[in-house]
C-alpha cells in the first residue's frame, strides 16, 4: 500500500501500535540526523512540520537565523522493524524548509528532485543504482568499535573464511521488510569487508534507499555486538570501500545505454559530462581526508578515463543486456552525501548532453598499472580533500547547479575538517573518534 496522504498515516499508526514517528533527514555531507515525534502528536507535526535549531547542525545555520522545518515525505513512511513491537517505531525521511516554507538552499533531497526534474523535461527517465561496500569489526569487552576485523575472507569466500554470512542474510531480510529490494550480497576483497546491491530506481527513491542501508546495516551489525564500518579506508593494508553509482538512461521506454554508445548520443554525452567535471564533484562523492588513501589501488580509480568491463577506469561499461546496461562511476565511497552526489553526477551528465559534448575514446588499459597511463595525458582525480576543494571552489559547472548558500557551508566545514585533522594532536586517534567510529 502507498501511504500518500496524512489520513493513510494516521490510520496506520493506529492500526499498527506506533508510539514512536521518527522524522529523519541528513546534514550537508549525509549524516543521519532524526528527532522522534510521539503519535499522540503526529497530527500537527503533519500540518505544520517539525520545528529545530539549524544552527546545531554543522553548515546549515547561524544561530542569528537559526529556525529550520522538517517536512516529513509520506511515501518514504516505513516501520523499523529491529525496534520493539510493543510501542513501535516508524520513520519518515524529510525535506528541510525555511519557517516561511521558502526552500532552504542545504535541503539535499530537494536538490536531487530539481536536477531529476530537469531529464524529465527532456523526456528522460534516470534509474540509478547503488553498490556499498562496508567493514565489520569486533567491539572490546566495553563494547567500543576495534580495528580487528571479524574474519580473514576474501572475495567471494564462503564460512568459515566468510564470518558474516548470517549477518548479511539478516540485513537483506530486513531490507525487505522495509519494502527495500537487496539483489547481490557477497563476501568482498577485505578481511571483514562485505557488499550488498539493491535493485536500481529512480535517483531520489536510491538516495533514500542507501541512507536506510547504512542504518539498517548498523542496527544489524550492532544487535550482534559487531562495528559497522562506512570509512572508505579503515584499514591501511586491506582494500577501501566504495558506493559504486550505476545509472542508466531511458526515453520511450528504450534503455539508450543499450547497445553500442556513439560518441555523440545522448548515452555519450552524459557520459562525456561525467568525465569532464569528475574532478570537481570529487569533493562531494569523496568527503573525507581518508577518502583520498583509497583512490589507485583496490579497484579504486585514480584516472579520469573510461572503457567496457574494465575496473581500473573511472568509468566502466559492464558487459549486461537488456535493462541493466548502464554505465558505472567507481570513485565515490559510502561516507558521502548520496542526495548531493547522485544530484551532482546527474547535473554534470545533464551539461554533458545540453553542452553536446563528445564522449572521447576509451582506455582498454590496465590504470592500476602505473606504467601503463605514461604518455596517455590523462587527468588524475584530486590527491587531498583540500585540492579536491580548491578545484569545486573554481568550477563554472558546480556554481551553475549548485545552491551557492550550500556550495560556500560545504566547502567552509570540508576545509574545518581537513585543519582539525592536521592539528590534532594524535591525528590517528582523530579519526578513529570522529570518523571510524561514527561514519
């Protein structure tokens, strides 16, 4: 059942024991925020939004103008079913307004639906995907998170290598209660490292969809006294983690990255878009300083390059028919914003095609072989944080797509991280603390 309007809400916290209504949304770089609404008040909080501080929130408000409103969206209502069912537990996720209802410039979600908006006036549909990639680790006798790993498998291993076959069947099997639909779930290259693939959907329903991800994952993870892992490279010697986007485009029903892709088609310009600007979207789809330690080893990129099957190339055209051929971004990593990446990969693919830009040949190479991009000429993806912002801050494309309100916070709070991370005192046990511990 689609629940679509408040009456539909109201009757099923009714019917369903709901105690609790959790209105859900993130900060500008994809942290999870929530406050939990009790049902004996959900009818107001429904017609007039939630009310909260802004300014408590890292790059959304000053305090002089701190007023900020959750709108919760009604199709994203779902039960969460790890919480007690005596006094359950339901979760919207929200769009975030100004208290006059005027658009607030770091609401993510509302930028992802304007940039969808615009293929839709051109007669496109966008399906994306989303492959994530995560670690799982012991907690100490005190149950805090430690860097060892909860076994010693490798790709596609199986038990007694694999140790979290059982955590992963769970973690599918609660996906599909929340209407979520898992398709791929496999041991991965790290000791400890794990992947699930959800079926794709359109941009924001994926967005929504690797939020929830990540906090099922953790609620699992946690409710087996385990530490869910998200940080692109929590272990030095073991292979990074990443949230591989698959997207597709489709007009009349007709999958245009079906078949072979001119270099000026519509599948080739977007494409053509993606590579230009990746660069600049760096800082978004790789938000943190140890997101630059995992790009040119373990299947991670460090060109700007394309080709078909191969995964040493930014882009890569897996070898699929029918509805799944697509084309595969492997630089972002799950610590990002999916709302801000997916929109900005979106908007750079949208200038790729309103720019009639031609898609330039591909690299049939192996990029992970050093000696085998010389003489190429090709572009590298940004090395730090700190370069990956100076070349957002420069970009002509980001100032065209992106709110200026929004671009300005998140480059201010990404340098704040990259200073705060070079001035600590054990800037290990920093990161441990606020990144491996929380991301």
């Amino acid at each position: 059942m689609s629940y679509t309007t408040q009456q539909d809400v109201l009757d099923f916290v009714e019917d369903n024991n709901v105690k609790f209504v959790r209105f859900a949304f993130c900060d500008i770089f994809g942290n999870q925020k929530n406050i939990a609404v009790l049902a004996s008040d959900l009818t107001k909080a429904l017609e007039d939004g939630v009310c909260f501080d802004g300014s408590a929130i890292a790059g959304f408000m000053h305090v002089e103008e701190s007023d900020l409103v959750l709108r919760p969206d009604l199709s994203t209502m779902c039960i969460l079913p790890w919480r007690s069912t005596e006094g359950r537990v339901m979760q919207f996720f929200c769009d975030v307004e100004k208290p006059d209802s005027a658009p607030f410039g770091g609401n993510c979600r509302g930028f992802l639906r304007d940039i969808n908006r615009r293929f839709k006036r051109l007669g496109l549909t966008c399906n994306v995907g989303a492959e994530c990639e995560f670690y799982l680790f012991e907690n100490d006798d005190h149950g805090r998170p430690t860097r060892v790993p909860i076994d010693f498998g490798g790709y596609f291993d199986v038990a007694p290598l694999d140790a979290g076959e059982n955590l992963r069947r769970d973690i599918c099997l609660t996906m599909e209660q929340m209407g979520m639909a898992p398709q791929h779930s496999h041991h991965e290259n790290g000791n400890g490292q794990n992947e699930i693939d959800c079926h794709y959907a359109g941009p924001l329903k994926t967005a929504d969809n690797v939020m929830m991800f990540k906090q099922i994952v953790r609620a699992v993870a946690a409710s087996n006294g385990l530490h869910a892992s998200f940080l692109p490279k929590p272990l030095p010697d073991q292979a990074g983690s990443g949230l591989h986007i698959n997207l597709s485009l489709s007009m009349d029903g007709h999958n245009l990255f079906e078949g072979d892709i001119a270099p000026d088609s519509i599948p080739g310009s977007f494409m053509a878009g993606v590579l230009a600007h990746s660069r600049e979207l760096t800082a978004f789809t790789n938000p943190l300083p140890n997101s630059y330690l995992r790009f040119g080893c373990d299947e991670a990129p460090r060109y700007v390059s394309w080709s078909r099957q191969n995964r040493s190339q930014l882009v890569r055209i897996p070898q699929v028919r029918g509805d799944n051929c697509r084309m595969e971004l492997r630089s972002p990593d799950p610590a990002c914003n999916p709302y801000l990446s997916i929109g900005l990969i979106l908007a750079a693919g949208l200038d790729g095609i309103e720019n009639r830009m031609e898609l330039r040949p591909p690299v049939n190479k192996n990029l992970f072989i050093p000696s085998e991009a010389v003489g190429l000429g090709l572009e590298t993806l940004p090395t730090s944080l700190e370069e990956a912002v100076e070349v957002a801050k420069n970009s002509e494309f980001l100032h065209k797509f992106l709110p200026e309100e929004l671009a300005k916070r998140y480059y201010a709070e990404s340098l704040k991280r990259c200073a705060a991370l070079k001035n600590a005192a054990d800037p290990a046990e920093y990161e441990r603390i606020h990144y491996f511990n929380a991301i």
